[in-house]
C-alpha cells in the first residue's frame, strides 16, 4: 500500500507539473492576446463601464501572481471574486479552471469536479469545456476510484479529436491501470499518448513506460514482444525480460535475450548494466558440481553429534562412489564448532573452493544459511529450529520436526485407532511448551479433544499435583455436591428428616463414606508427556499410583531410549513414540545400511548417522544429473525430487526447501522397542 500511495502521489505531481505548464501558457495567450488589443485600440474615454474592465484584468492578474507563487486560499479568493463579478468576461472560463484546478491541488476533488461541470455547463463552446472534460477524470483518479477513470476515459477518446487532450487522457487511463497494478494494461495507453505528445511530455511519459515495464513478469513481457505492435519500447521490453530471467534464476535464458538485446541495440541506456548481468551470470556458472561442502561442529560442546554425523556422511560417500556408473563426488568438510564466527569463515572458505551445495550445520544454523543464501549457494540444513527454510530460497532443512512428530501421533491415535480425548501433561519450559501447543494445535485440526492439559516445573521430580488435577482429585469437592449422610432421610415429599437415634449401623457407615476416598476421573483415552525418557521414566509410575491405567502413553523422539525402559520398566510397555530413524526395522534398506555401518564402525548407527547418509545421498544424486549448469539447477532439483525412499523414510521438500517425511512409530514391548506397522 505504501508503493502504491507513493506511486500515486508521483502521479499527481507529473499531472500537476505537466497541466500548470500547459494551462499557465493558454491563459497567458488570452491576456496577452487582450493587452495587444487595447494597445492598438484608440484611447477611449474614461467611463465606469472601461474602468470596470480595467479592475477586472487587474483582479485576475492578481489572482494568477497568487496562484505562481502557491498561495492557492488566497488565490481561491481572488479567483472567485473575479467569477462573480464578471462571469460574462473572456477570462470568466478562465477563472473557473482555475478554481477547478486549486480545488483539486487542496485535495478537494468533488469541489474541483463539480467547478468543471459548471464550465461544461456554462462555457460549452470554450476550449476549456473539454479542458475540464479530461479534468474531472483527473479529479476520480484522486478519489482512487481508478475503473472510473478507465471507462469515462475509454469513452471520452471516442469523442475528442485534440492531440494534447487526448495524449492526457491516455495517460491518466494508463495511470489508473498502474494503481490498479496492472501494469501490461498501462503501456498500451502510455504507448499511444506518447505518440501524441509534445516533446516535453514524451520524457514523462517514456519514464512512466519504463516504470510499467518494470513490473511485468516474465510471461507479460513475452506476451508484448510477441506483438506485431511497433509503438511499443521493444528495446525496454527486451532488456526487462533478460532482467527478469536473471533474477529467476533462468540464466541460459537471460544470456540468450541480454546478448540479443546488446546485438540490436548496441549504444542503449542499459547497455552497460545487460553487460555486468551477463559477466555476473557467467561468473556464478563457475563452480565444481562435483563437489560437497560439510559444515560440521568437530570441536566444542556439540563435537559428538560431528562425530556421529561424519561417520554417516563418510559411509554415503563410499556407497555412492562405489557404483561404477556414479561420477566422483568429493567432500570438503569443515569445523564450525559452535562459534558463529568460525561457521561465517568455513563458508567462505567453501565458495573459494567453489562448492555446488553445502550439508550442515546442525549448530549455528541461523547464520550458515543467511550466508549460504547470500553467497547463492544450495544448503541442506540439519536442524528443527523454527522458520530456517523461510530465510531464502536457498535454504533447505532436513531434519525431524515437532510439528512431524505431532503429526504422526495425532493421526495414528485418531484415525487408525479411532480416539479423540487425550491429556497433556508437559514441563514448564520451550520444548515443552513447544511440543504442548502444537501437539492442541494438530489435535483440534484432527478433531480430537483436549480434556486436560497441566504443566509442571522441570526440576520437579514429585508430580502427584498436576496429576491429581488431571483426574479430579485436586480440588476439595464442594459441600452441595458431596454424597448426603445415611443419618438423614428424604420423606415422600423430598424434605430432609434425621434417622432414629441409636441407629448404630447406620453412623457406621456413614463415617465410613467420609473416611472414603474419592476415585480418580480418567476421561482421557491417552496421555501426551513431551520430556526427557529420564523425566518421563519419574511420571509414569506416578501415574499408575493415581489409578491412571489402560490409557495409551505417548511422547516424543527423545522416549526412543533404554533408559526410558530401565526406569520406568512395567508401566512403560506399550507407550508410543515416533522417531526419524530406527535401527531394528524390518525394511531391507535400513537392515543393510545398519548392517554396513556396524561393519565399518563396530556401533548401531543412531538418527544423527542416518540423516547425514541420507542427505549426502540425496545432494549426491542431485549434482550427478546430466545438464547442471548453474547451482539454481542444483535447488531445482531438490525442489523437484520425487520421493526418495532412504534409511529415515520417505523423502521429499516442499516448495519452501522443508522437508515433508513420514516418521517411524514405535511401541514398547518388553525390554525392546517394536515398529508399528
């Protein structure tokens, strides 16, 4: 909306610039046109009625110096007055337009309007009726009413035969198209008022073009180059579109119509610029697809999931080299530790190396991928923090999420097992506040029920309160809903009467009802507990002890732990968690990349292994394709990558660069963990 309020007010002030100077010269030729008359004239005698005349050109005179020097109240004034006392007087029409016009520069556009209809009215056979025709479109296009302005423009072309009226009025049609931002629609009109204008106002008119022109898509340049349409700038047009390819990343076909248009118009205003784009273009062409950067955090805090992760990424590389039929892949591999800094210096180091697409980080992701994105080069992210593939188009991630995690409980809960009513029990900090609303969030889009949701501090290890609040034994039951005493009775008619004194049965067992205590409501068919297996192994059994049994147990990826198992052992068996990789699963291709990796390094690979392999294998087959030219060819790919069934699941990004995955699922059973199927 600010573009548009800017663009418009240009607007007005060309309209302005442009009628002040053609107006300023037509009243200028009336006056001058009567002092030569009465120069030539013989001397008359002095009556009231000459002396009348003589006040009114002076009255007039002064209102103009008023109006050049943009004293437009006092100009108003003075105007005005004039009109009222000689509305019979040549300059009477005159006046009138100026009235018009001040209205409208006060931003008072049905007063000008209305002023202009009066003109029409009064004064229809002056020049200044179709003057102020093509002014009260101006005064529409200043209310913002733009498809006015287009349909009494469209009809006003067919009546007017002027040149200077009808180049304007073509322009303000134009104008309006622009407002509308419909840009191709405008330069048909400004194409034909240039064609119509005076030298001075085919600049403005040219600027206006160039302005349009730059706001077409790809699709809308070709569509006029197409045209056998010789008023328009076909030279503008064909530099555009060569501007437009680059910037889309096309780039053989930006080189292919920048070089035509440098060709045919060898001494252009935009020579210059179409010759850096194309040496710019070329210079990005310049890269080894062969080649692989890894940003890894091999020293500091994080250097055991680097580790980890280079061991999945040297096994993709062996596998993938391995085939005869693959082309050579190398790997050039730095150390970001957790340092920003370091992360900044590694990645300029991988552009000197010239690399087609870097893997990494897993820390410091932030600033690696607004680097990456910068520098124009692919980066597959390692990483479940927030809104990193929103930072360009650059920018992939592929990692598993808390929203993925959600997802795949919810739906299996709700539509394989068919329950909706569920309770959250969740720590007091990000990740569990996180997994907390989006895990509400999922649930309300599926149709499920939250019936409770209680929260606990992290360093808590006695959780008996919030699950008394769980299940309705927190709160002290109000007296009016508490079970009557036996000692008293209801007669026939509802009163309250008190038992037969000595009724010893009867007080004994109502001290027993009291002493009684009340049972847990469990209204929830499962329990969603997003914690660490060790916080989770502490709340289970707690739990238990509150009667909250026969539920289904559900957490995140980080329940994918013996320790889970160890120390919540019996109340644990059957909970549910979903994960991006499990090592016991029965797919062929899991059970082979296990196996080699357990050959190789002696361990059970874990998921930060598993995703590394997958990735790297990923990008492999990307730069492999035949035709990469240019790293936007590399982003293309991924983009467009059918699902690519790898050790972590099937795989694919959607058009912001996330990664879309199906998780693993996965159940206690005993001392083990089981895939669902």
């Amino acid at each position: 909306m600010r573009i548009l309020n800017s663009s418009k007010s240009t607007l007005i002030q060309l309209h302005d610039r442009l009628y002040l100077n053609m107006k300023h010269t037509h009243i200028l030729i009336i006056l001058c046109s009567i002092v030569a008359m009465w120069a030539c004239a013989p001397k008359p005698s002095v009556t009231p009625e000459t002396r009348r005349v003589e006040v009114g050109d002076e009255l007039f005179a002064d209102a103009e110096e008023l109006f050049e020097s943009r004293s437009y109240h006092d100009a108003l004034a003075r105007f005005e007055g004039y009109y009222t006392q000689y509305p019979d007087k040549p300059l009477a029409a005159a006046a009138l337009m100026k009235i018009g016009i001040i209205h409208a520069l006060l931003g008072n556009s049905e007063k000008a309007r209305s002023t202009y209809e009066q003109i029409i009215s009064q004064y229809p056979n002056t020049s200044f009726a179709s003057d102020a025709q093509v002014e009260i479109l101006f005064t529409y296009f200043q209310e913002g009413t733009y498809q006015v302005v287009i349909d009494q423009g469209v009809a006003l072309l067919q009546r007017m035969d002027s040149r200077t009226h009808l180049a304007k009025i073509n322009v303000l049609i134009g104008d309006a198209y622009m407002a509308m931002g419909s840009p191709i629609d405008a330069i048909d009109y400004y194409a034909r008022a240039q064609l119509l204008a005076t030298e001075l106002e085919r600049q403005i008119i040219a600027n206006k073009l160039k302005e349009a022109i730059a706001q077409l898509d790809s699709a809308e340049v070709a569509i006029l180059l197409n045209r056998a349409d010789t008023n328009l700038p076909t030279d503008f047009l064909m530099f555009q579109l060569g501007l437009n390819y680059t910037m889309e990343e096309k780039y053989d076909d930006a080189i292919t119509v920048l070089s035509e248009f440098l060709n045919r118009y060898p001494q252009h205003e935009n020579r210059m610029l179409a010759e850096s784009l194309i040496r710019e273009i070329n210079k990005n062409a310049v890269f080894n697809r062969n080649t692989i950067g890894c940003l890894l955090p091999l020293s500091g805090p994080y250097q055991t999931f680097g580790y980890r992760a280079l061991k999945g990424l040297e096994l993709a590389l062996d596998q993938f080299s391995s085939q005869s039929s693959n082309p050579p892949i190398n790997i050039i591999v730095k150390d970001t530790g957790a340092d920003p800094d370091k992360t900044i210096m590694a990645l300029e180091e991988l552009y000197r190396d010239q690399v087609a697409a870097i893997i990494g980080p897993i820390v410091t992701v932030d600033v690696a991928a607004r680097k990456a994105q910068d520098m124009g080069i692919p980066i597959i992210t390692i990483t479940q923090k927030d809104n990193i593939p929103e930072i360009g188009d650059k920018v992939f991630r592929n990692f598993i999420t808390p929203k993925m995690q959600v997802q795949a409980l919810t739906s299996f809960m709700i539509e394989s097992l068919g329950l909706y009513r569920f309770a959250i029990l969740y720590p007091n900090e990000n990740y569990g506040t996180t997994f907390m609303n989006l895990f509400w969030d999922q649930l309300l889009e599926s149709g499920g029920v939250v019936v409770g949701a209680e929260s606990y501090e992290p360093e808590q290890t006695d959780f008996s309160d919030p699950i008394k609040k769980l299940v309705g034994l927190y709160y002290e039951i109000p007296v009016d809903l508490k079970p009557q005493k036996d000692s008293e009775t209801r007669t026939g008619d509802g009163e309250l009467s008190e038992n037969p004194a000595g009724d010893s049965n009867q007080n004994t067992a109502a001290q027993a009802d009291e002493e009684e205590e009340p049972e847990s409501i469990v209204d929830f068919d499962a329990i969603f507990i997003p914690d660490s297996p060790k916080k989770a192994g502490l709340i289970i059994p707690q739990l238990a002890y509150y009667d909250v049994k026969n539920v289904y147990l559900l957490g995140t990826n980080l329940w994918h732990s013996e320790s889970l198992i160890k120390i919540a052992d019996q109340y644990v068996q059957g909970a549910i968690m979903p994960d991006g990789f499990f090592a016991g699963s029965n797919s062929p291709l899991v059970k082979n990349f296990v196996n080699l990796f357990e050959d190789t390094y002696q361990e059970t690979p874990e998921f930060i292994e598993a995703i590394l392999y997958d990735t790297a294998m990923i990008l492999f087959q990307v730069v492999s394709e035949p035709g990469i030219r240019f790293r936007s060819e590399i982003r293309d790919g991924l983009l467009n990558m059918n699902d690519y069934s790898g050790v972590t699941g099937i795989t694919r990004f959607d058009e912001n660069g996330d990664v879309l995955r199906r998780l693993y699922l996965l159940r206690v059973k005993g001392k083990t963990f089981v895939e669902l199927e």
